[in-house]
C-alpha cells in the first residue's frame, strides 16, 4: 500500500535579487523539514531530504524539483505505509538516477533500525519501499549506493551488539529492491567503515573507507589510530582484491578516505575532513580536498578552516567547468571563552583550482542567534555549466521559539560570490537576518485574504505555472486581495519585503 501525503506548501526565500547568486529557506507551515543532497539533471535541480508530518509525528522522505533560481518546480512527499515509523536520511546519504529515468535512495527506519531502499519513478511518485530487516545490530547507517545492469550495490555501516562497533556491511538487490545477498566486512573489536562506493564496471565495484579505534573508544586520544582500506568486489559479493595505506596515529591523522570522485586524467579526489590532537581527551578537524593517484597515494592535500571542533567536515563535493573542485559542509565557530555566547555551526563552502591551490572558502549562517545558537547545514552541492555553485542542506533554528528546522539552498558564481566582486573569507560568519514573520488568512479562502506582517512590503499572487494574476506593491502592515475572479484552485502568493521573499501556497474554493 502506497501512502503520499501532500502538505500545504510554504516556502520561505531568503533572496538577493538582480544578482548572481540567492541565499532561500524552505518552510512548509509547521512541520520541520531538511534538504540532504541533489542532483542536477539536465537544468532542473532534483532535490531529496526530509518532512515532518505534525499531527502523525512521522518523518518521511521529501522529494522536488527546482529550477536553477530555487524556484519550486513539484514536489512529493511519502511516507512509512502503516504510520508506525519514520525514514530517516543524513547528511552524505546518496540518490541516484536510474536508467529509467527515475531515482533511488538509500537511508533507514529510526524505530525498526534497519535499511531501507526507497525506488521513486521519474515524477517522484513511490514505486516502492524495500526494508532489510536485522535484529542482530544495535544502530545502523545505508548511505551509499550505485546502479548496474542486473540491479544495485548499496553499503554502510552496522553497530555490533558484541563489541559496540562498527562493521561495514554490502548488499546487492535485484531491480525492485529484493535482496539477494548481503556480506559483512570488518574485524573484531576495530572501527571498519566503508564509506564511498564507485562502480568501475558491471562486474567490479571499489569500496573504500577507513578501520581503525576512534577517540571514543580509548581514554587518551594517543592511542587513537587509523588506516585507509580499499576493497573490490564482484557482483557476487566476492572481494578480489585488498589494498591498505599506511597507519596513522592521533596527531595529523590519516586524511578521510571516503567517497571517490573520478578525474579526467584518471585519478581520483575525495572531500573530509583532517584530524589534529588538541589535547589528551581532545581533537578537531580541518576541512580537506584530496587528489590522488590511481594507486590512491595522495599528490596534493588542501586543509581550509582552523581545527576548531570535530563537526568541521566537508561532505560532498562537486568538479567544476573550470577544471576545480568545490566541496560543502559546515564549520563551527566559537565566541570569546567566558562569553555566555553559543556556538554556531555554519554551512561551508571552499573551492580548489586543479593543482590543489585554495581560491576561496566561505561560510555561511541563516538564523543566528547569539545565546541559543543554531546549526547550518549543507551537505549536497553541484556545479552549473555556467561554473556557478548550488549547495542545499538544512537550517536548524532554535530561538525565536518554537524549535524549527528548514530546508536550505545557497547559490554562488564562480568566485564564491553571491553579490559580484565580493571576496569570500573565513575570518567570521556571513550572516543573514532572520525573517520577519508574515500571517496569510483566511487560506483556504473564498473571497478574500488578508496578508499582514511589519513594515512597507509588496504581494504578488501567481498562477502554478508562473502567470502574473495580482500585483499589489506598497503596502503597509497589511494588505487586503480580492479572489473574487479567480477560479477554484492552487495559487502562490508571493510577499517581497526589501530582499526578502516568501512564497505562500494559497487554496481557493
């Protein structure tokens, strides 16, 4: 049984207009809701991520499409088919087009904690769930995923109830998501992690990542270790060969060895992050771009950022028309000691020329507030032909109350910039003004709405398919629209205040 749940839409656009780039929120009602990754598939933005469904307090998976300008094209949302859990994805986890034209994402079930295979056609509509059901584990991840001709080849990560460690686990479906074996990959007592899985042929697939003991599983960070591992498989799940980089302990430890991205001249670059002892208990991360070679030794490292906290990591990354690479993530800043500040996370972007050499790097924050902090998320990014960059992640706001989490997408060109000419820099977060609040009642409507919020602002009412019906520019406090000529239907009522836009679906009866 198949359960599609559609919301009223309301999308909160933090814009900067007649430039080249847009920083927007999304905001549907009052539910919370989250942007994991992207593809751009011809000129249209696909987008996944997250919903929340208040009155059932369920979690599902969010799907659109948007045009370049992070404009909403459609949307889907889906939802667990007896209502009894929710579908979980984070940062990293990966969907993928499929060879008919539809997509493919991995993730899992936060009560029954296990994975999942969401198959959607090429409208987002669900053409199926497949659960992989695993009472043996106590946690687990399923983040990666590639297509060949006789089905998929998905991975993560399980945590055993033995030890309370991590094992890598692979698994290959047939294409409606039936399982038809699944292999587990690590040792006793060790952190093993295969993280980034690439498809070299229709027989050979690389999976790489890392094993070793993290600083949570040892009292002096010292002791910490860790070492780069890759394995090939079969698409029958036989591992034919091994290879396995040098150990590397606590300070400057190894640079992450996840998800590999394959260059023009047949090496390969990775994004995440590079680890510095801080202290007996403590260590942090610098953002890193790396390029290596076939046999995966590294040519050039580029490290952005100052090792700050552990959450600073890069977590995808994208080349450019350019011949660069540019990665997104996020990065923590923290007040002067003894404040009484709090912290704030903020999304991350930093772009490399093909040598290695740093151009830029930039963060960036939506809703900030000094006292309860927030969290700024981006964790998909892509690269227009233009050589302009799209990133999407999430927003978590914590003050004004009540608690909520957005969708977000940040757009730049080539040099970082969202206004031209500026000059993208670390030194600080850039900071956006939260939006003030704007009310739309009655909706649905029948006659009338009345549009009220502070200030002088224009509203402007739009057909779905982008015609101009109303336009009503200089009002104050509020602004009353007659709907009275208007057919029964779906419209989108746009409220622009000096470089702030929200749009707002509006049902007429």
């Amino acid at each position: 049984m198949r359960y599609i749940i559609t919301v009223s839409l309301v999308i909160l656009h933090i814009s900067l207009f007649a430039q080249e780039g847009f920083i927007k929120a999304y905001d549907f009602n009052d539910t919370g809701m989250t942007f994991h990754n992207m593809l751009l598939v011809e000129d249209t933005l696909v987008v996944y991520g997250e919903i929340l469904n208040v009155e059932r307090t369920q979690w599902g998976a969010f799907f659109c499409k948007m045009d370049t300008l992070g404009n909403m094209l459609d949307y889907k949302t889906h939802y667990h088919h007896d209502n009894s859990d929710s579908y979980i994805f984070e940062q990293g986890y990966e969907m993928i087009k499929t060879t008919d034209g539809g997509y493919a994402i991995v993730g899992q079930l936060f009560f029954a904690n296990h994975p999942i295979l969401i198959k959607l056609d090429v409208n987002g509509d669900l053409e199926f769930v497949e659960e992989y059901p695993d009472s043996t584990v106590l946690n687990m991840r399923h983040w990666h995923i590639v297509e060949f001709e006789r089905g998929y080849i998905s991975m993560g990560v399980k945590q055993q109830a033995d030890d309370y460690m991590w094992d890598a686990f692979i698994m290959r479906t047939d294409k409606n998501g039936e399982k038809i074996w699944e292999i587990g990959y690590g040792e006793n007592n060790l952190w093993d992690a295969l993280n980034g899985l690439n498809k070299i042929n229709e027989n050979e697939f690389l999976l790489t990542g890392v094993t070793g003991i993290t600083s949570l599983d040892v009292d002096d960070i010292a002791d910490m270790w860790v070492q780069p591992k890759a394995i090939k498989i079969d698409s029958l799940g036989n591992i034919f060969w091994e290879w396995e980089g040098d150990v590397h302990y606590s300070e400057g430890s190894a640079p992450t060895f996840g998800q590999l991205f394959p260059t023009s001249d047949g090496n390969w670059v990775n994004e995440g992050y590079y680890t510095t002892n801080l202290s007996q208990e403590l260590n942090a991360f610098q953002g890193e771009i790396i390029k290596r070679d076939s046999d995966f030794n590294v040519i050039w490292a580029t490290r952005f950022g100052e090792p700050t906290h552990r959450y600073n990591n890069f977590i995808d990354l994208t080349s450019t028309p350019d011949g660069g690479w540019v990665a997104a993530g996020q990065y923590v800043e923290f007040p002067p000691i003894y404040s009484g500040l709090a912290a704030t996370l903020g999304g991350w972007l930093a772009k490399v020329n093909a040598d290695g050499d740093s151009l830029w790097s930039r963060t960036d924050t939506v809703f900030y507030h000094p006292v309860e902090g927030s969290i700024n998320y981006l964790s998909g990014v892509v690269s227009l032909p233009s050589g302009s960059i799209i990133a999407c992640g999430h927003l978590n706001r914590y003050a004004p109350e009540p608690a909520k989490s957005f969708g977000w997408m940040i757009k730049v060109d080539k040099h970082g910039c969202i206004e031209p000419g500026c000059h993208p820099t670390l030194t600080g977060m850039n900071l956006t003004p939260l939006l003030e609040a704007f009310e739309v009642f009655p909706n649905p409507a029948a006659d009338n709405i009345r549009v009220s919020g502070l200030g002088n602002f224009d509203v402007s009412l739009y057909g779905v398919h982008g015609a101009l019906l109303l336009h009503q520019p200089d009002n104050y406090e509020f602004a009353d629209l007659d709907l009275r000529d208007l057919s029964t239907g779906v419209y989108f009522l746009q409220i622009q205040k000096n470089r702030q836009m929200i749009t707002k679906k509006i049902i007429k009866h």
